[in-house]
C-alpha cells in the first residue's frame, strides 16, 4: 500500500473515464434517442474536494454525450474530451497542454479501451467492477464498482495521500 500512496502523493491530475467509472455502464436510450446516465453525487462530491485540493480532473469517453457535458460543467470541470475511442491523443494533448509528466497522472477506467492510456500513468485504477485484464495492469483497484463510489475512494485516497483529505473532512464537524 505504500507504493499506492506513494503514486497518489505525486497526483496531479485525474483522468476518468465516464461509462462504467462515473455511471455504472447501463445505457438508458428514450424512444426518440435520449440518453440517460446516473451519476453518484457522492463521486461528484469527492471530485469537488479533490480541485478544491488543487488537483485537476479531466475525462475522457468513448462515447459523446450532452448529459456528459452537462454533469461535468455543474462540477466546474473543464477538460473533458468526449468521442474518442482512440484515448491516447486526447491523453498526451492533456498532460503536455498542462505541462504535467505522465508518472504525474492518475487515470480510473473499467474496460480494455482504457488500458492504452491506464499503462502510461503513474497511477492506474481500476473499479471493483472492471474487466479482468483491467484489474489485472492496475496499480490498485477500488472496493466500490463504477458509478457507486469508486471515484470517491480514489479522490479521497490521493487527498489522504496528499495530506488535504483530514483537514477538509473536519471543516464539516465544525459547529
């Protein structure tokens, strides 16, 4: 687990990816081709926390998805690189656009299309969910599956790993 914390230290961007990371991978289609996502607000409070801590979140999806873009900018997050199935550009324009070494970035995925990226970055997590062969190159892997927690496991690893997570739980027992 020291080597974990130690990746986690060194974190300054989180990469995730959206279906089966963020939502729990149903897709919900209305009849006139309306798309459906849930999203767990507690991921999207451990999001917060972790910017607010002074790490960046980006996300990268296969898919391309208004609900997508809407969920992200209610969270303040402003790299987000949707349809693209090819993950690696969106990756290197990111890290070299942010000026940020790959052993520097954490990326959350679930499935074999985020391995290209998950085994280029210093931190590489799977969820409890995930493909085998995802499980099996990540450096740590969550309790929670996809869309129920596991982005809150990792904001609130790396901010423990960072020393921001105690601090900033405590400002919610003030009186």
């Amino acid at each position: 687990m020291k080597d974990i914390l130690d990746r986690a230290a060194q974190t300054r961007l989180v990469v995730f990816d959206v279906d089966g990371v963020l939502t729990d991978g149903s897709l919900y289609l209305g009849d006139h081709g309306e798309e459906y996502k849930a999203f767990y607000s507690r991921d999207g409070h451990g999001m917060k926390m972790l910017m607010e801590s002074g790490v960046e979140i980006a996300i990268i999806t296969g898919r391309t998805s208004n609900v997508v873009a809407h969920r992200m900018q209610s969270l303040g997050i402003r790299h987000v690189y949707q349809g693209r199935l090819n993950k690696v550009p969106a990756f290197e324009e990111l890290y070299t656009g942010l000026k940020l070494a790959p052993e520097q970035i954490a990326y959350m995925g679930d499935d074999v299309m985020d391995l290209p990226v998950m085994r280029r970055v210093g931190l590489a997590v799977a969820v409890q969910d995930a493909h085998p062969l995802v499980r099996q190159h990540a450096h740590w892997s969550t309790t929670a599956p996809g869309g129920r927690g596991a982005a809150r496991e990792l904001c609130e690893l790396i901010m423990d790993a960072q020393g921001t997570l105690a601090p900033r739980l405590a400002e919610y027992l003030l009186p």
